[in-house]
C-alpha cells in the first residue's frame, strides 16, 4: 500500500516508511486504517498486490519471469461524527421568577460534548419570543422580530470550541 500519509496507520501489517505499507494474506482479515484525531477528509491511496509462481513440476520452458504485479488507486474518506451538544433553560425549572421589577430573568447554558472536536462551533436560536409582551434583552447574540407576526427570534453563534452561559430578560410593558 502506498499514498498513506504521515499520521494514519493500520492494525496489522508494517510500515516500510515513506507512507508504504506491507501486509501479508494473513493481514488483510479484518484489516482497517486509522487516521490522526478528528481528520476529516479524503486519503488517495494505491494498493499493490504482488505474486511469484513456483514450477512444481519442472516443466516450465521458461524462468525467466515467474513475478507478476497489478495495482489500483483507490480513496478512503472520514466524515466527521457530529456529537450533539447539551442546553438548559432556567437549569431545567419550568417555572420562572418574576422580580419586583417586573423582569424575568431566564439563564440558558449550552455546552459542547466532551467528545466534540476544538474546532466545532456552538449555534443557539430561540424563536417564539411573543414582541408584544415587553422588551427582550441578551448580553450576546442578535435579536429580530418579525414584522408581521411580532414574534421573536434570537441567535447567537460561538467562536469554536466555546460554550454558552448567558441569561435573557424579558420585562413586560407597563
């Protein structure tokens, strides 16, 4: 096997350096390729199988070229594994507190999975939000009504690898 880039490996077989690899018949059962954390992409690779032929009964006319050769380009793709994130809203409570105010205060945390990789990207949107019940304020994101329904939608979308901890407030009108 040739084309294996630096990083991948198989779990039988030997690597011969350079990205070429040999496997004897035994290898080929139950053979695969590993690729370096969260590579996603395509490998070319080219695989060479290689065979001799032995005279068992002395007659061959000709010694000459008892090897023979073939090979095949072939390409092996990773897909990335999308682990779904986590999200609360007022940590799980159904009910909200409503303050002396009049405002109501609603925390939201969104997180990543553990097993996510550093480079995906945490996007939260919460639609629904009545604009005729009072004012909506986030820290972060970017909030729009709909001009015509009057309903709400907010959305934020974190730089990768980071998680979400803000709170809303809804304050009704007078």
């Amino acid at each position: 096997m040739s084309g294996v880039p630096a990083g991948f490996s198989f779990n039988h077989g030997a690597s011969l350096g350079g990205g070429v690899w040999s496997f004897s018949t035994d290898d080929l059962t139950g053979l695969t390729m590993s690729s370096p954390v969260n590579f996603t992409g395509t490998v070319n690779l080219n695989a060479t199988v290689n065979n001799a032929e032995t005279n068992l009964s002395g007659q061959e006319a000709d010694y000459s070229d008892n090897t023979n050769h073939n090979s095949a380009a072939f390409c092996a793709t990773w897909q990335p594994v999308v682990f779904p994130p986590s999200i609360s809203v007022n940590g799980g409570v159904h009910d909200a507190v409503v303050k002396e105010d009049g405002s109501i205060v609603v925390p939201v945390t969104a997180s990543l999975n553990a097993l996510a990789s550093p480079n995906e990207v945490l996007s939260v949107t919460v639609t629904g939000i009545d604009a005729d019940a009072g004012t909506f304020s986030a820290p972060i994101g970017t909030y729009t009504v709909d001009g015509a329904t009057h309903i709400g939608t907010w959305a934020v979308t974190l730089p990768a690898g980071q998680n979400l901890n803000t709170a809303f407030t809804f304050t009704p009108d007078p």
